[in-house]
C-alpha cells in the first residue's frame, strides 16, 4: 500500500538532506552512496523511480535484502540505515534512509566516500582531515559517558543476546566472537571495564542507583477535578526494554476497548481506545529521543477522558511538525543517535524520521483527531485524541443530497453534471470520497463502471 511518504518527500522544494532517485543501480552504487551520506549530511535513496520521479519498480524484496547485506559487511563502523520496501505510484520500490553518522568517518570496502556535486567520490586527504577534525560534532556526550557506579554485572546478558540475536536475523549484525558487546565496543559504549551511560540505559538489570532517570510515569486524571487529582499513579523504572515492554503491557491491560471503522475497510474493528502500534511507536519515541542528562527527569504519560499525553524532556527540532499536526518530510533527528542505533539492530525503529507520520496517520485512517505535538520549556508533548474527527458535508453535497432521486444510481460524470459541470473532475472525486466516509452513499462496482446510491 503507497503511503504516501515517498510522494511528499520528492514533492518538497527544500529539505535539510539530499534525496537521490535510480531507475535502477547495483548495490555497490547504493553502498557507496550511503557512506558518503553518512559522512555528510544524511539523505534518502529511492531505488525504483527514475530522475523525472515517475514510479518503475524493481524487486524491491530481493535488492533491499541485498543492499542491507552490502551496508553491514561493507561500511564500518556499522551504521543506523533504513532500507525498506515501499509502493510508489503502484510499483514496488526501495526507500533507503540515512540519518547523518554518528561516528564519522565512515568507510566502504576501506575506503571513505563524500560528495562532489552529486557523485559519490573518494574523500581527499584534505577532506579525511577535516572529517575527522569534526567528528566529534555528531557524538552525544551524555551516551559515551562512563558510569562510575556499573559494572559487568549489572548487565543483562539474556536481554543482550536477545538484541544480538535479532541484529543477526535481520542482516544488520555480522556474527561476532564477542556477541553484542562488538558492536557496543564499536559504538563506544563499552570500553574494557568501562561501562558507558547508553550501554546502562540500555541493559542495566536494575538502574535504580545508576541512572535514577530511567523511569517512567503513568497517571490516570480525575474526570471534573482540578489538574493535580488523579485516579491512579503508576511508576515504571529499568532500562530502556523494559520500560517499553512493561508500559504496553499497562496499556493493554488497563485501557477500554472500543469499536470502530477504519477508511477504505469494510466491516467492523474491536480494538483499544487507543491504538496499540500508534502507542508502541509514541512511547518509543519518547524513551529513544528524551534527553538523559537531567537525573530528577522521567517520561511521565498522562491518560485523560478524552486524550492521552506523552511528554519527554528535549525540545522538539525545528522543522518537523506545521502547526501542531501536519508532519513535514523529514529526516530522522536523533538526540541519541548511539542507542538509537542499538534498537534499530533489535528491530525496534522501522522506520526512522517517520515515526510521528506513522502515528498521524493511523490515527487519520481511524478517523480520529489528529494527534498534537508541542514544545515548551525544553519538553514535548505528544497529545493522542479518543475522540473522532467531526467531518461534516459541505453545501454541495447537501444540495445534492437534498436534490437528487434516493433510488436513483448516479455516476461521478452524472454528479458533475448535476453542476452543470461547475466541479471539476477532482473537486468530485473529493466530494464523493467524503460521502463514502460520512455514510451518506454505497459505492458499486469498480473501475470504469462504478456507480453510486444514497443512503
């Protein structure tokens, strides 16, 4: 299914990131690509639509497999990139997303790439130097940072293997002597007996007394009290997994399930108030993107009546969200680019710089109302509304409605006409998508020969 992603990517005049576009190109093209976007500023790659953006289609399953291959044994250190399959003007195509490096320079096949005009090229040795001189420019601190109080042994080593096993199973890990701890010693996490702030964030068995911020909160407001009463208090505190894990498993248990409708399906849906994936991706996002660096911080989730609110410390970048609610294409802006890289490998970020899309969309398809983000004194705020999107006709539909014979089939020709064909083609097209949606008609047959009834 085209979600439309690709589309309004290619359809932006400016973006922080070059986009590339290929008919069709060999893995070595792509690989060498992709480490001159790590070098540099990031970008997307689009393998299956030619210069003029117009959809070809390759076998995206077999050359997405390929390239993710490529990327993991031929690029060092290893690199947080998306390579997915997607649909584009109904052709199956490879989106390739590549945030800017975290740990620059990076090399392909022993050899670094950076661009010169649009072609990825050798780097001289006066680029290698500049490269190297401001590769400290990408790493976070606070990740890197050794913790005074952690040791081996507060580890968990089955929730390592678990990671290492699934980096393995989705060819984004090469098999190590050493297991996970190669790609956390390449990442600069772990470092002989030194234990990093990230690697505690991420595996630490009890992170009470060596990262204190790694909590979360759960509150469940009052309906008609004032803002400070609440229902229930609930903490949830461990490292990064588990907190993800035990706060779905919250939701799953303690939300209401509802009944609703989902666009262009038929039939009936049972599901939570809220659904599920939208909250998987809401509080993964939470916990990968906050910032660590205040102890006395947390996520705190506050479910009301009529919404629930996420709210992480970190402002939200610039760029990202028009309004409150429109998403912008964007590239994926991480404040935590090291452990990002490691739930990527676990299969817990699919789709980087594209997780509020994802969210806002679900939500859309649920006819619900938009999700909100907003920024304030360096936290965001993420709202997710119950309750459903009020849509209402517009007066064309109603003078139609009003006038036209309600045992009378119609067709898209026959509603322009109605007009005297003073609605042009899309204008009706949009109308009559609305009235499917509202209830107001049936929709029969397909094609060239659809028609359509009143309700």
């Amino acid at each position: 299914m085209d979600n439309g992603f690709i589309k309004a990517l290619l359809s932006q005049p400016h973006l922080p990131s070059p986009v590339f576009c290929y008919a069709e190109a060999t893995v070595e093209t792509i690989a060498r690509k992709v480490c001159a976007c790590l070098n540099e500023a990031g970008g997307w790659i689009v393998v299956g639509v030619d210069s003029d953006h117009r959809g070809v289609g390759i076998d995206a399953a077999a050359f997405a497999q390929q390239v993710q291959e490529e990327i993991t044994r031929g690029i060092m250190p290893l690199p947080l990139v998306y390579v997915q399959q997607e649909v584009y003007e109904d052709k199956d195509v490879v989106l390739i997303t590549i945030p800017k490096g975290s740990l620059t320079p990076y090399t392909y096949q022993a050899r670094y790439y950076v661009f010169e005009g649009e072609e990825a090229t050798v780097a001289t040795s006066d680029y290698l130097a500049r490269l190297l001189r401001n590769s400290s420019v990408t790493h976070s601190d606070w990740e890197r940072l050794n913790n005074l109080y952690a040791s081996e042994d507060d580890l968990d080593e089955e929730q390592m293997g678990k990671v290492y096993d699934r980096g393995l199973a989705l060819g984004r890990l090469s098999e190590s002597a050493n297991g996970l701890r190669g790609l956390l010693s390449e990442l600069q996490l772990l470092r002989s007996t030194e234990i990093a702030n990230g690697t505690v964030a991420l595996f630490a068995r009890d992170t009470k007394g060596l990262l204190p911020q790694c909590r979360l909160r759960i509150q469940v407001m009052s309906k008609g009290k004032t803002a400070d009463e609440y229902d229930d208090l609930y903490f949830i505190e461990g490292n990064v997994f588990d907190v993800q894990k035990k706060t779905i498993a919250y939701f799953k248990e303690r939300l209401p399930r509802v009944a609703y409708f989902f666009k262009d399906r038929t039939g009936r849906y049972n599901d939570f108030e809220y659904p599920i994936d939208v909250l998987d991706e809401a509080i993964s996002n939470a916990l990968i993107h906050r910032d660590y660096t205040d102890i006395s911080d947390e996520v705190t989730v506050f479910i009301y009546a009529d919404r629930l609110e996420i709210t992480n410390s970190g402002a939200l970048p610039e760029k990202l969200v028009s309004g409150k609610s429109k998403v912008l294409p964007h590239g994926s802006v991480l404040r935590n680019p090291l452990m990002a890289e490691v739930f990527y490998v676990a299969g817990e970020m699919e789709k980087t710089g594209r997780g509020m899309l994802l969210i806002s969309n679900t939500m859309k398809e649920a006819g619900r109302k938009l999700p909100e983000w907003t920024s304030a004194h360096g936290r965001t705020t993420l709202r997710i509304y119950s309750q459903k999107e009020m849509v209402e006709p517009n007066g064309r539909i109603l003078d139609f409605m009003g006038r036209w014979h309600r045992e009378k089939e119609f067709t898209k020709a026959d509603y322009m006409g109605f007009f005297e064909k003073n609605v042009s083609r899309i204008t009706a097209l949009n109308d009559l998508q609305l009235m499917l949606e509202l209830g107001m008609c049936q929709k029969l047959g397909q094609g060239p020969s659809t028609r359509y009834k009143l309700v």
